[in-house]
C-alpha cells in the first residue's frame, strides 16, 4: 500500500482551531456547554449564573419537571419536511424560544449582552435586555437589531422606573417584562460563600484563581468596568445587595400604572398560578411568563412547567404564554409546547455558551437547541410546532 492509498483511508484533521474552536467543537449539548464553561471561568463567576437559592431544591427540581413527562410518538408519519417555526406576541419565530434577561451579563464575558443579542437577532429570535444589565438600553439597541424586550424591575425610586419604560420605548424596544418575584432578594448560597461583588474584587481569593483563569481576568480588565448600566452604583456592592433597589411593596395597582404609561406589549413575569394569569389578562397584559426565576428566588418553588397546563385552560388560547426555568434541550421546548406554551424562554443555557466561548458559544447553544427540537419533532411523528401544539396530549404522558 502507498502512502497516496494510506491518506485516503485515513484522514488527519488539520490543527489550526483556536482555543475556543476547539472547545465548541466538543460540545454536543447544552451540558458539555456548562462543563466546558466551569473550566475556563472563576469559580465565583461561574457559580453566580449556575446557581440557585438557599438548598437549590428549585433548581433541581426544574429541570426534573420537565424530565417526568414522556413521549408517546405516532409512527409512520411523512417527517421528511418539518417546519419548527411559531409566533410570539404577533411576530414569527423560526423556533419557540426567547432569550430571557440575565443580570451582569458582562461579568460573565466581555461580549455580554451585545453578544447574546447579536446571537439572537443572527436566529431570528426576541432578545430580552435586563434593567440590571451591563449594556445601557439605549447602548444595547445602538449595538444589535432584531427584536429586543426589555425587563423591568419596579424600583423603589418610582422616577427611574418610569423613565427607564420611557427610556425603552423611545429607543424601540417591543416588548415589556415586568418580574414580580423579586420584592427580596432570594439567598443565593453559592454568593454568599463566594462574596461575590460587582464589580468584582481582587479578593486574595480572586488573586488566587487568576493562575487558574488568566484568560478570564486578562479579558476583563481589558473591558469596560463592570457594573449595572441603568442604575447609579457608585461602590462595589454584593450580587445580594443589589435588590435593595427593588420595591418591595408592588402591586396591581403598578401593573394597571405600567399597562396606561407602556403602549407596546406587556408580559408579567413570576411564579404565576392560574388565579394571577386570569387577573395578568384582566389587568391588560399580553402575555405571562411562568418562572420561579430559575430557581434563584423561593426554594421549593413549584416547577413552572407543572403550571402551564392550569394556567392555559384558565386564560384561553389568546394570551401568550411563556416558560422558563429547567429548560436545557430541545426536548424541553417540546414538551412546552405540548402542553400550552406559545414558547419558552433560556437563560442558563445560553449564558454556560458565553462563558465557553463568548457570541460563538451563545450561537451553538441556540444552535443545539433548535437542531434538538426538530430532531424531536421528526421522532414524535409531527410536522410543525403548530401541530405538536394542537395534538399536545396525545404526545405527552406522565413518566
């Protein structure tokens, strides 16, 4: 055998990836994307966007929701085509899926939310900005287009809440998600532990781990400081002290103030039974989004999954129902959409690509995931969301 008949048996991949290439390269799902995050960033920094509150029971119990229900697929069914596309709040979707606001973005990777808006918008898919971002409103809607919401948190300082809204609509943001969950702040173990700041400190434990991730704090002291854009933090603060801007005392009656100030669409976010959804509707929202906050809030929180079925038979077909919290695979977004959900919505999930990897990490997770729904859709024996939608209980059984 000659060395010409040797290369066409085997086939050396050529080296030349850079490092994190390579590490997006081996990362098939949303898990690998999660490990190879926890290897190239602090400790400290990691374990504020994986973990949870108190016992992290919420958490856990998130994503096992979502791992309880089972499939029952139809056979012999003409799958060669498949459309997984939707419609959220009046506008097509190429996949159920928003990405939901995530606080400090810019900690986690210089890019932060420009990067996970440029993501989104390349997909086709709704951005949601933070008010306790790192990227300005008015910055994040100069840097990407697509389609970009905004979430609130109703402040104590009445004045900056309502300019922020101002602020929203005038730079074109659609969408605004008003988080209701948040009257205190939930303890965060895991930060607590870690006495995580913002902006970060070089603790002697920071200063230790910088052998260990030279290339996380090169990249951040090359970066703009990082702080929350929209609010006046004049000194470093813990992640924890940070809701002491939040009004512990909201209501409906700042619900019915929001819906008469904001003329776009309105979507209420938190641990909403079926009872709150019915009066979501009343108080004119347009959607609402199931969430314990990815279980960073009330430990031993109700799934929100386990919620969605009630909380569609109570408002009907019309308003739009969201779900986050446990979602990691494109499965999950089915199961979703089987029982009532217009779409779901991703934090963790795409955040543990932007710690791998930065804009590219957040574009294979969506990747992945949208390759993970149809690949679902196809073995379920349905041909489009719409029809997993309508046909939804026949699919889904309890494991």
């Amino acid at each position: 055998m000659n060395i010409e008949e040797i290369r066409e048996l085997v086939r050396v991949k050529p080296p030349g990836l850079g490092g994190a290439q390579r590490r997006l390269a081996r990362c098939h799902d949303i898990a690998d994307l999660r490990r190879a995050a926890r290897r190239v960033i602090p400790r400290p920094v990691f374990d504020y966007a994986d973990g949870g509150a108190d016992e992290e029971l919420s958490m856990a119990g998130n994503i096992g929701a979502f791992r309880r229900w089972r499939f029952v697929p139809r056979a012999l069914r003409d799958v060669s085509v498949v459309d997984t596309a939707g419609q959220v709040l009046g506008r097509p979707v190429p996949l159920p899926l928003v990405l939901a606001p995530t606080g400090f973005t810019g900690m986690l990777h210089p890019g932060g939310e420009t990067a996970a808006a440029r993501a989104a918008a390349r997909h086709g898919l709704p951005y949601t900005l933070s008010t306790m971002a790192t990227t300005s409103v008015a910055g994040l809607a100069a840097a990407t287009g697509g389609d970009l919401w905004f979430q609130l948190y109703i402040l104590a300082d009445g004045g900056l809440t309502r300019e922020l809204v101002d602020r929203a609509a005038a730079c074109g943001y659609r969408v605004l998600v008003v988080t209701v969950d948040t009257v205190v702040a939930g303890r965060r173990i895991r930060d607590v532990r870690n006495g995580l700041t913002l902006p970060p400190e070089l603790t002697m434990r920071a200063i230790a781990s910088i052998g260990a991730h030279p290339g996380y704090w090169l990249r951040l002291l090359r970066s703009p400081a990082v702080k929350p854009a929209n609010l006046a933090v004049r000194r470093p603060e813990t992640i924890a002290g940070t809701a002491s801007f939040f009004h512990p005392g909201i209501s409906w009656d700042d619900i019915a103030a929001l819906r008469e100030r904001w003329n776009g669409k309105l979507v209420i976010k938190g641990p909403l039974g079926a009872a709150d959804a019915r009066r979501a509707a009343d108080a004119g929202a347009d959607g609402v989004q199931l969430s314990n906050h990815g279980g960073r809030q009330l430990d031993r929180a109700v799934a929100p999954i386990d919620l969605l079925p009630a909380v569609r038979e109570a408002v009907g077909q019309d308003l739009t129902v969201l779900v986050d919290s446990g979602v990691r695979h494109g499965a999950d977004i089915a199961t979703a959409v089987a029982l009532g959900a217009d779409a779901v919505a991703i934090g963790r999930a795409y955040l543990y690509g932007l710690m791998a990897a930065g804009e590219p990490g957040v574009d294979r997770a969506l990747d992945l995931l949208a390759e993970q729904f149809r690949r679902t859709l196809q073995l379920l024996g349905v041909t489009s969301a719409a029809e997993l939608r309508e046909l939804g209980p026949e699919l889904l059984t309890r494991g």
